[in-house]
C-alpha cells in the first residue's frame, strides 16, 4: 500500500469533503481516503499497482479543485 497526502487548497466545506472522497473512494485500488477540512488536504492510501497518482488527482480535479502535491 502506499500512503499520500495532497493539498487541496480550495477545500472549505463538508460538500467539498464528500466530493473529493466520493470520487477518489469509488476509484478500484483505493482503500481509503480522508479530507481534512481545516488543513485542506486530503490522505489516501492506495495499492499503486491497481491505481497511479495521477488517476487519483485526476478524480480530483475532476470535481473542479486544484491539487498540490506533498511528501
């Protein structure tokens, strides 16, 4: 499994939480994913042979927000 976590600058309400972690949650090879509202990211944890980042952060953008990746 690999564990990430992404800045998500504009996330600021429990509609952009739910969003974010449908999308990302319904991709195949996601075990898990958690906004965090008040520090706009968001983790996940994934099996990276199933899925790649840049699905994942593709999900995301696709529900119209910005992704800054970190370590």
């Amino acid at each position: 499994m690999t564990y990430r976590t992404l800045n998500v600058p504009e996330i600021h309400c429990d509609h952009c939480a739910h969003s974010i972690e449908g999308a990302v949650g319904s991709l195949a090879g996601v075990e898990a994913v958690k906004v965090d509202i008040p520090g706009r990211r968001v983790d996940v944890r994934y099996d990276d042979a199933a899925v790649d980042l840049v699905a994942i952060v593709s999900a995301i953008e696709g529900q119209g927000y910005e992704v800054a990746l970190t370590q």
